[in-house]
C-alpha cells in the first residue's frame, strides 16, 4: 500500500481495471473474451486469405473490406495483452510508455475504421448510382491510393496525443477504469492544464469520426434517393441488400463509439459499468462480427470460403 501511495511510482505507471466488484471469477470471464479473440482473429485472417488468394475477389469492395480486416484484426491485438492480462493472470500495471503506445493505436485504428467505412460507402455510392462506370472509377490503384492516404490521416491525426501526454506530470489517482488506455481517461490523470489535449482530442473526433460519419450519412441519403427511383420493386430491393452488410458494419462501430465519447465528455454521473460495457463492445464487437456479416451476406465472398474449407 505504501508502494500505490509513492508519487513517484504513480508517475511511472496506471493500474488497469477488469469488471469491478468481480474479481473472484475473472478466470471465468476471461473465457467469453478468448472466445471472441479466437474468432475476430480467425475471421478478419479468412478474409485476408480467401481475398488474397483468389483472383475474382480483386475488386474495391473486396478490397476496401480485406483493409477493414487488417484494421479489425489490429484493433483486437492492440487490446489483447492489457485485457486478457487482467483476466487470466490478474496483471494489472502497465508503464506510461506502453500505456501511450496503446492508446495511439487504440484510436489509430479506430479513426482508420472510420475512414474505411467511409470509403465503402463512397464504393456502394458508386456502384448503385453508377454501375456501368463503376470499375472504371473505382480502378485498383485508386483504390489503394485511397486506402493508403486515410490510413496516413488516422496516423497523422492520432500520433500528436501520446506526445502531449507525455509532457505532463501525473499525480492524480492512477487507477484507470478501462482494461486498456483511452486517451480520454488518461488525460485526466495529470494535474496539469489538459486544456490542449481535451481541445486536440474534441478537434480528432469532430474532423475524423464526425465528419466520416455525416459523410456516410450523406451517402445513404443519396442511394436512397436513387433506389427509390428504380421503377421495380424487385430490382430496388436487390439494390438496397448490397448496401445491409456495410450498413451493419456502419451501425456496429458507430452506436457503441459514439455513444462512449457523449459519455466520457458530458456524463460524469453514468454508470462505471455502462461505461466499461460500451467500451468492451466498442472495441471489440466490430472486429468480431464484421467478417461474419460480410460472410453472411456477401454470396460471392461466403462461396469463396466454403470452397477453401472444403479443399
């Protein structure tokens, strides 16, 4: 106890929190989390593959998904040492360097989503409006000149917040509520003015995820508009389910993302468990059920997968 009261020892590290009140069946609760590890792993790894691999797949969307993939598949090893070390080996200390190198790739990976997301609407944008142009808009090197220059905005955007971070002095209580670290949380550790970071981080999330998301908002409004002028109803309800799986994934990431950030911004009197479950789920549902929904509703890429099993 002597050692948590040291200034000095809350300067050199955070201590990172499971579900509280709970610890007497971490163990246990540590098997639901590598069940959900197991399969984003194995399921964003079957995408990259079957992708990879096979030839007819080579096309933006498949593209633009097997990029989602790498993304969800860094998200889910960003947080594995952190969450299952509380769970199965109760480790709770973590250092302020590797606590900052997490929380940069936490939310550099978070923004890249977002940017990906963006850049799928953008594609079932082009493909319901413009299909007889749309491979000659969308050409693979375009597309990946487009993968790679939002993937240099999340990384650009995120990487002044460790830095930052870095300058400060903490000497606030250095228990974080999260089985990893936000940039959110962190920030308030210090004693210091966080009025940049807390400035810069509204600033992240307003030009990165905020924009994003009314861009895609702006999308659907458009295919909407261009699918309630196909005459045929068959032919417009065909249009609109090649849009559900992105718009699932859209749903997937936003609502629990969103509503964490209103949370940790506006609702200092929430409860600590609504805010520990939408991060849990913020961070590690997407990467979970992406590849089973694409999976699910993309035919080409679910025959794809069947075949490769079966060899």
């Amino acid at each position: 106890m002597s050692l948590l009261n040291d200034t000095k020892f809350k300067s050199a590290m955070f201590l990172l929190t499971g579900l509280p009140g709970q610890e007497d069946i971490h163990l246990w609760i540590s098997i639901p989390f590598c069940l959900m590890y197991a399969i984003s792993i194995l399921g964003n790894s079957v995408i990259l593959f079957i992708v990879k691999t096979d030839s007819s797949l080579h096309e933006p969307m498949y593209i633009f998904l097997s990029m989602l993939a790498v993304t969800d598949l860094g998200l889910s090893i960003a947080t594995i040492p952190t969450v299952l070390g509380i769970y199965l080996f109760k480790s709770r200390e973590i250092s302020l360097n590797a606590c900052f190198a997490q929380l940069f790739f936490i939310h550099s990976f978070q923004c890249i989503e977002s940017s990906l997301l963006l850049l799928m609407a953008f594609d079932r944008f082009i493909a319901v409006r413009d299909p007889l142009r749309y491979a000659s808009i969308l050409t693979l090197p375009r597309t990946a000149k487009m993968g790679l220059v939002f993937v240099l905005r999340g990384v650009a955007v995120i990487l002044p917040l460790p830095f930052l971070l870095r300058h400060y002095q903490y000497c606030q209580a250095n228990v974080l509520s999260h089985s990893y670290c936000l940039h959110q949380e962190v920030m308030k550790m210090t004693c210091s003015d966080i009025r940049i970071n807390s400035i810069y981080g509204l600033f992240t999330t307003l030009l990165s995820m905020g924009l994003d998301s009314l861009l895609i908002f702006l999308s659907y409004v458009m295919i909407i508009k261009t699918i309630l002028s196909v005459v045929s109803h068959t032919e417009c309800l065909r249009t609109l389910n090649t849009c559900v799986s992105h718009l699932c994934a859209v749903l997937l990431f936003y609502t629990p993302e969103i509503s964490l950030s209103v949370i940790h911004r506006f609702g200092e009197s929430s409860s600590p468990i609504l805010q520990i479950l939408l991060s849990y789920i913020s961070l590690l549902v997407p990467p979970l059920l992406n590849p089973i929904v694409y999976s699910v509703k993309s035919k080409h890429l679910r025959v794809r997968i069947i075949r490769a099993f079966i060899k």
